[in-house]
C-alpha cells in the first residue's frame, strides 16, 4: 500500500487506491429521491416533484389516527401493565437447543435474550436466535390444515390421515417419518410410540446442515454413533480444517463462548492461546485467526492427513499413508502447528467440518493422539444438537424412487429445496400415496403434499430439549396461540389413535424418564416448577459406552481432484439452510464478511476475477453434471483462486413475500430477482457420495452470460475518514487499532495530551455518566448485537433498493476491516453506533434542539422536535445517524405486535440513531427507586451487550471507578475512535491482540 498509516483497508478498491475513501466520503450527501442510474429528464423532475410536494401535502395536513385506551376493568393477579415479565424457554431456530429468557410485554412476547443460566449456551444468543421471535407473528403462517391445496379442518384432516393409515396397517405399507435433528427427548418418545403401530415404519433424521460424516466417523472408531461435546473453553490450542464454528458450525453461540475463555487467564490475554485455520474462502472463524492458510478445496482434507502423520511419528505411532502430489501442502506451517498442538496435549482441540467420513475419521486420530479425548472432546455427555444421518436420507429417497413409501411425514425439513432432486425424484414424491408436511409454512415440500398440518411456533407450545446429554430444557407457551395450528407431538398422538396435549404429553416423559435421572429424592412437582423457572436441568445422561479407539479404521484419502474449479456451498449465518427465508431482519443482515444482504452470490478470488474479466454484480453461469445456476459476482478477497463459494439458503418460495418490502415510491425497485424469489437455490449443485452429502463440487464451469445484477453491500458505506484539510498535526490514528501481545506489559509510549477547549466543560455529570467498551479482540463479528438492537428499539426493514441507496437503517453496524494482503487478509470487526460524544458535532448545528445532551452522558435525540434538516448526519463524524426517508409499511397489525412499546416508532423525515437504549437504563433507575437502593452495576444491559455471545461489550457508570466499564476503559488496550478530533466519545474499545507479534495484520498464508 501506498500510505504506510492505512494500516486497513475495507473494499479491494481501498486497498488498490487508499484515497477512494476519502473521495467516497465527499460524496456522502450525493444520495436524493431524485436518484437514478440516470440524470432525470424534465418530465420526471416534473413528476419526482410532483410525488414530493403531494407527499409533504398529504403527510402534514392529514390527522393522526385516532387511538383509545381501554383500561382493565379487574386487573389480573400478578400483572402490572407497562412491566415486562420473562420466561425461560428454547431457542428452536436451528438445533443448538440455546436457552432464551421470552421478554413479554402485556401478554405478548417482544424480546427474546439468551438465557445466563443455561448450562450450554449460558447466555450467548445469535442473530438467528434473536429474530426467531418474528415468526410468531409471521402472517403467512398456515392458521388451518389444508387438503390437496385447499384449506380443511382438522377433524375432516384427521380422519382422511387415519383412514388412509388404516388402509397402510393393513396392506403392511411403510411409514417413513422423516425429521431433522430433534433435539426434544419426548417428541422423540411420540415418534417411537407412532412408529411402533406399524410393522414396516422408521426414523430417518436428515439435517441440511449435515455432521453426519462426524458421527458415523466415530461410530467406526468407536463403536457408537456419537457426536462428541466439544470443549473450546478448555482448548486454548485449537486448528480448525473448513469449520466455520463460530459462525455457522453446529452451536456457535456455545462455541464462541468457550472459544472467548480459552483465550483469557485469570481475566487477561493468553500468551498460550493460538487458532490457525485452513480454508478455500474466508469464513467468520478464519478471518480472525493466529495463522490463516489458504487451500484449495481439494487439498484441505490432505493438510489435515499431513498433520495427523506428525503427530503419530511424535506419538510413535503408524502414520497414515499420504497422497498428496509434494509441493501443495503448506509444510512449514504443518511443522509448527504440529509443535503447538503437541506441546498442548489434553488443552487442544482439532475440529474439521469437511461431509467427508474418512477425513472426520483422521480428525479423531488426531485428538486421539493428542490426549483430547475427555478432556477437550467429551463422550461421556455428548452433543445431540446433531443426530442426521446422510446414508439413512439416501437409502430413504431409494425408496421412494422404487415406490416401496406409502407414507411420508415431514416434520422440521423441507427436502424438495434443501437436497439436490431431479425430475423423477419429485415425481417419485409426488406419487406418494400419504405425503403430510407438519410445515408451518407453505414451502417448497409442502406444495407437493397431499395433506399439510401446520406445526405450532415453539413460543405458543410446550416442549423440550437435551441439547447435551444430561442437561434437559423446558420449552413453555409464552403466548395464546395463533390461528388453528397445531404441535407436531399432538398430531402424531392423534394419528396414533391416543389423543393427548402437548403439555401433557411433556409432564408425563418428564415424570417417568426425566425424573428418574435426577436423583436426589426431590419431589416431581418441585422439580418440574424448577426446571420450569431455571429452564433447565442436569440429570445423568443416557448410557453411550463408547469403546476403544480402533485405529485400523483410518482410511487413507484418496488422491484429490484438481480439475477446473470447485463449487464450496456454505452456509451464512443469517439464512443457514434456509429455512429462516421468511425473515426481512435476516435477509437484510449485512453478511459478516462479505457484507452483502439480500443476496447470495458467486464469490471469486481477484485473481480468477481479474483473469476471467468479472467485476463485481455480473452474472455468471455456474454449470456442474448437467446442473447450471446464475448467481452475480462477488470479488472476495481470502477466497482460494480454484473455489468459487455460494451460499445455500436462498431461492426460497418463503421470500416470494419480499417482491417489494420496502416503501413504495417513484424509482422503486424490486428486492427480489426475476423469478421472484430472493437470491438463487444452489443446493442443485450438492453430490451425493457413497458415505455422505458433499458441500463440495469439483469440474464446475463458469461462463459469463453479459449481464449484471448490483449487489447490496454495506462495508463502504458510512466511511469513517479524515479530510486533509482537517489535518490534527500529523497522521490520524486507524479506526481500529492493533497490538501485540509482547508489547502489552511494556510501558505506553506516549500519553495523550489535552486538547485546547472550545468552549468550558459545563457537563458536571454529578449522578451516572453512561458509557460503553467494547473488546474488538473478542468481538467475532457475529452481528447478533445488530439484530438484538433492530428487534428492541423498533429499527425498520428498508428493503433490498434502500440497502444499494445507503439507506440501510441498522442503528448499529459491523465494520469489517480488512489487514495484510488481498490473498490473505486478516479480519478485524468493529460495532459502531452512536458514541455520544460529551462534544457532540451533532448538538452544535441543530436548529431546533432536536438532539441535546442528557446530565448522565447520553446524547438525546427528540423526535418530535426534529424537521429531518440532516445537518447532525452531515456533522458527525462516526457516520451513525439515520434518516427516515419514508414511513416504512406497518400494515401488518399481526407483525406490529413485536413492537416494543417502550420505544417510538419514527415517522417520515425524522433522524434517529442508538440511545443506548435508554428505555433500559430507565427502567433499571425505577426498579432500583422501587427497591430503595441505587442502580448497581451491571443493573443496565443494553440489548447489544445481552445479547453478545463473546461477551465483548460492557456498560455502566464510568463514574463508578469499580464498574467494569471504568475498569475496561483504564486499560493499556483502551482508545477512542478520532480521538484526535476532541469530539469526547463515551464509547471505548480495546485493540485488537494479535499473538504472532505482528500487530498490522501477520500470520497469513496463502
């Protein structure tokens, strides 16, 4: 780089022209609603002038809706209107089982926070988990069964399913329930007692998201089909091969945590601590890393072969055989991990999420040989938040392409978008005497179903989960259900001919096998009404002996392909597999790396890009075995030259909803593509192994078909830089900051020096001073924050044309940062909201006292003053503050029920940003009042600190020198971003460590 202080970079460009953020940044104001790919014509001024004057017209002279409030005749027992209560329950958005507290608000639910007392998850929540909530209120949600497509009740459902099971009894048919992991001990208790009324019936458990190589890895080694606990807080040593854990990959919101903990001593940075990471693309987890080593996909499972055949000649052990051509493989790299990891035997951890069972099995000799079994891998208390198995789901479609199903039931799946089927294998389903779909939404599976029987959301249904053998969870109903669904446990009891209510059904697994295994002569009564109030429990966990290593099971892999390019499907952490395609919170989610939302895309290295002749946005046709897809590009840097990355997920019938989510006015576009759909199912271009479903493609050929699609990136968005006229004498310091671990016991190098005043200090902040630090080296960029402060402050979905016009309006963003070299970068994440400046910019050019400074610290914005001039937008430097250019749609009377009624909803040309959410530190002020005590630290957890699973943000009382706030903010590590310009934030940040001791982004190959 030509400026050797831009120590990161945040776009390609950046990095090829450091003053392009510079020239972006004056450009900032260039945005109006006259916008267009072109310069308006005189009939379109005319008409864009036309729309805004009758728009201003009709918004400032008509009334405001007339509202009434009815007051409670008798006030029920134990409600206070205007206090929230919170219920312990389960997250069900993806098989984790994480524990929520459900925040209700006068009877209905809108908030749901990770619950601190869980066993597993002990707090963490993610992005998936906070915006589940919306799919309680979701309005296309199925409210009736339906019957060969049209609605139907469920006595008329009931007794066609029962006479046709009947018929089934007695031709001998076969049943098939086919589920993805289900993590509910007495549902899965329902479905044996279901299938044991039929002769020919099973089980078969498929997760799109598939660790089905892991678990028959270890049933081969073992003796025992089992997916080991993985311990990352005892691992401070851990090497990763394509495991994106702390993004996507099996429990994230569990493993972020550990992960956090490991790095930690006795509340400090760990000198010990070390992750390097092998991947074809940069993932959430890789970007990170110590050591980041970029391979090709074909090489990734030999990189772990070669380090498994170090360790065993370390162990003394027989090496595996190697196949891999000599100059591919990253030897000095290998030699060094091998050193660490043997040098941490029983405090490491490997972990691989390659769909390949022999590369798992070498996982497992690896930790086998390093002493992590039991230690670092737990089997004694397994995971179950995994349980599919690939070969049961391709015996399964064998069947039904022979004929021999004469019952299907698809409860938690939909297998017609998420497996690659061809024509006759949808009609081979389509011909299924008895297809049901539990399907709460009419998806993809469901349109082929003879019956659909909608399941009931996990917040208006009891239930459970064991997400780890021996820690049992309570699902409760916090809200009177919705419409006429119905619990899956319910309809299999029906259908079973023993009709029985969920919770009773719940109570009494609960009584005969729950109870059993918690010992200690508690009462059941009293066990349930705590586990009931903990939401959960530790019992003994189930019996899974597992035997003796067999290392005559490690297979040699076979020798790799390096023909053309490879497809690598992945999974992003807003959609996952996509069953979370309803969602307008997730889709407009800026992805943490690429930054992209409302889209998947082809990601390409700048190389292939530049040797193709692709730039960004331009479709490109994507062809493997007579499959072929278009996807747009995106030139990502970190991504192998040979791997072409897309995201699963998309291309969803759930997103027809999103043709035009936004607001309706004169240059409107589409979100959604030409198919109506947002964004492009790839899962056609998964394969099937003879052991398992492959994420992995190779030979796949790329074509340019001439056209282009804009992509909805967010990262050059809101650019923080500092005009050269603005000079503060000398070069201004990096918005985000790096430090070597060696250096931080050495003494600082200089002290900052007071700035000259303009004028006098008149903030006394005599009660609490609000301020907030936040530890870039534990924030992993998961942007649950982003959505925990969207959901509780009442943030607004603009759509996919807002999103490209910079009107996104998150009061919180992610920036990511890029480090090093294009080939390698390293990621650092920034949470930047609002800093609430002591001098703020934005209170100075207000004209009419719109945002003004609070006696605690806080910088209020007033919405009922402001006349949306944007003059603070245009002043402050950190780029926070959004501008309402529309009333955005809350004609959903359904949706607005997740509203929270402590906060505004802001109308049209109103300016709003984070307030640290001070309905929260209001609250906390009267309850502390009602007790007769002061608020005490740690009293006040704005939603984006509740929420982070890392546990990088803090607030409080930077009065109080023992807050953790003071104390973090104390630290050698602290600084405040522009300082220089004397604004006083009261936001902190402590810099990024890097262990490798180079703190401008080493540690990187490619």
């Amino acid at each position: 780089m030509n400026d050797p202080h831009q120590v990161h970079w945040r776009s390609l460009d950046e990095f090829a022209d450091p003053q392009l953020a510079e020239r972006r940044a004056e450009a900032e104001f260039e945005d109006t609603p006259l916008r267009h790919d072109e310069a308006p014509g005189r009939r379109d001024f005319l008409r864009a002038t036309g729309f805004v004057l009758a728009g201003s017209a009709i918004t400032g002279c008509s009334r405001a809706p007339v509202r009434t409030a009815t007051p409670l005749p008798t006030q029920p027992e134990d409600f206070w209107p205007g206090r929230s209560d919170q219920y312990a329950t389960i997250c069900t958005a993806c098989p984790a089982s994480c524990g929520v507290l459900a925040k209700v608000r006068d009877g209905r639910p809108v908030k749901l926070e990770g619950n601190p007392d869980h066993p597993v998850s002990r707090g963490g929540l993610c992005a998936v988990g906070q915006a589940s909530i919306l799919s309680l209120y979701d309005s296309h949600r199925l409210g009736q069964p339906q019957a060969a497509g049209k609605p139907a009740s469920w006595e008329e459902t009931d007794r066609a399913i029962l006479t046709a099971l009947d018929s089934i009894r007695k031709q001998k048919g076969a049943v098939r329930i086919l589920t993805g992991t289900v993590t509910s001990p007495s549902l899965q208790e329902r479905i044996r007692a279901f299938a044991a009324t039929f002769e020919n019936a099973r089980h078969v458990v498929f997760d799109p998201l598939s660790s089905s190589a892991i678990l028959d890895a270890h049933e081969a080694l073992f003796g025992t089909r089992v997916l080991p606990r993985m311990r990352f807080e005892k691992a401070p040593v851990v090497a990763a091969f394509e495991a994106d854990f702390l993004g996507t990959w099996i429990s994230p919101a569990e493993f972020t945590r550990g992960y956090r903990e490991a790095r930690l001593e006795n509340g400090k940075p760990s000198a010990h601590a070390w992750h390097t990471h092998f991947e074809s693309h940069l993932s959430l987890t890789g970007g990170g890393a110590e050591e980041r080593v970029r391979l090709a996909p074909g090489h990734i499972a030999h990189a772990l072969a070669a380090l498994v055949s170090r360790l065993a000649s370390r162990a003394g052990a027989k090496p595996p055989a190697l196949t891999a051509p000599a100059g591919v493989l990253p030897e000095k790299e290998l030699d060094a991990l091998a050193a660490r990891l043997w040098n941490a035997r029983g405090r490491s951890l490997v972990v691989c999420g390659l769909a390949d069972v022999k590369a798992q099995k070498l996982c497992a000799f690896a930790n086998q040989l390093l002493g992590n079994y039991g230690t670092t891998l737990d089997l004694e208390r397994p995971s179950m938040q995994r349980q599919g198995s690939d070969r049961a789901m391709a015996g399964l479609l064998q069947e039904i392409s022979a004929g021999q199903v004469a019952a299907l039931f698809v409860h938690g799946l939909n297998p017609v978008a998420e497996l690659p089927l061809d024509k006759p294998a949808l009609d081979a389903l389509r011909r299924i005497p008895l297809l049901v779909s539990l399907s709460s939404r009419a998806d993809e599976t469901a349109e082929l179903a003879r019956f659909v029987c909608p399941d009931a959301d996990p917040l208006e249904s009891w239930g459970d989960a064991e997400p780890v053998s021996g820690t049992v969870c309570i699902q409760q109903p916090v809200f009177r259900q919705v419409g006429h669904s119905r619990p899956a446990m319910e309809s299999l009891a029906a259908w079973s001919g023993k009709p029985a209510t969920t919770r009773d059904q719940v109570r009494a697994y609960w009584r005969d096998s729950i109870h059993p295994r918690h010992g200690g002569g508690q009462p059941f009564e009293e066990f349930w009404r705590a586990s009931l109030q903990a939401g959960a429990a530790e019992v003994k966990p189930l019996s899974r002996a597992a035997g003796a290593f067999r290392q005559e099971a490690v297979e040699a892999l076979p020798v790799p392909k390096t023909d053309g390019m490879t497809a690598v499907l992945y999974a992003k952490t807003a959609i996952l597999d996509g069953r979370h395609a309803y969602n307008p919170w997730l889709q407009e989610l800026p992805d943490p790396i690429s930054k992209a939302a409302w889209d998947n895309y082809a990601c390409v290295s700048p190389a292939k890009a530049a040797a193709l002749g692709l730039a960004d946005g331009d479709l490109i046709k994507i062809t493997a075995a007579g499959h072929s897809i278009e996807l747009p590009v995106l030139i990502q840097a970190g991504q192998h030259d040979d791997a072409v990355a897309i995201a699963l997920g998309y291309g969803r019938r759930a997103s027809q909803r999103f043709a035009n989510p936004g607001p309706k006015w004169l240059y409107a576009r589409p979100t959604t593509g030409a198919d109506g759909l947002v964004g492009v199912n790839a899962s056609c271009l998964l394969q099937w192994t003879p052991e398992s479903l492959a994420y992995q493609r190779a030979g796949v050929q790329i074509e340019k078909t001439g056209r282009n699609r804009e992509l909805a990136v967010t990262q050059t968005h809101h650019s923080l830089t500092m005009p050269p006229k603005l000079d503060p004498g000398g070069p201004p310091r990096p918005i985000v900051q790096e430090v070597s671990l060696d250096s931080l016991s050495a003494p600082p190098e200089h002290k900052d020096e007071a700035h000259p005043e303009l004028w006098p200090r008149d903030h006394k902040y005599t009660g609490h001073r609000w301020a907030m630090a936040i530890d870039l080296d534990a924030c992993s960029g998961c942007s649950a924050c982003v959505v925990s402060c969207q959901i509780e402050n009442n943030v607004p979905v603009a759509g996919r044309d807002e999103v490209i016009r910079n009107r996104e309006m998150h009061w919180l963003r992610i920036d990511r940062y890029y480090s090093g070299t294009p080939e390698n970068p390293r990621v650092a994440h920034q949470p930047m909201m609002c800093q609430h400046c002591e001098h703020a910019p934005c209170e100075t050019v207000c004209p009419v006292l719109a945002t003004v400074h609070s006696s605690e610290g806080l910088n209020q914005q007033i919405y009922n003053r402001c006349v949306g001039t944007r003059y603070c937008a245009n002043n402050c430097p950190y780029k926070v503050r959004r501008f309402n250019w529309f009333d955005y749609p809350h004609e959903d009377r359904l949706v607005n029920l997740v509203l929270n009624p402590d906060v505004t909803v802001r109308s049209r040309g109103v300016m709003e940003k984070c307030s640290f959410c001070v309905q929260r530190i209001q609250e906390a002020k009267i309850e502390a009042k009602r007790l007769g005590k002061p608020v005490a630290d740690g009293d006040v957890a704005p939603a984006c600190q509740q929420s982070c699973p890392a546990q990088a943000i803090v607030f409080g009382d930077l009065n109080d020198p023992k807050s953790q706030v003071s104390q973090w903010a104390a630290q050698p590590r602290g600084y405040r971003v522009l300082e220089e310009i004397n604004v006083r934030p009261s936001v902190y940040y402590l810099k990024v460590i890097r262990r490798d001791g180079e703190a401008n982004g080493g540690g990187q190959h490619g």
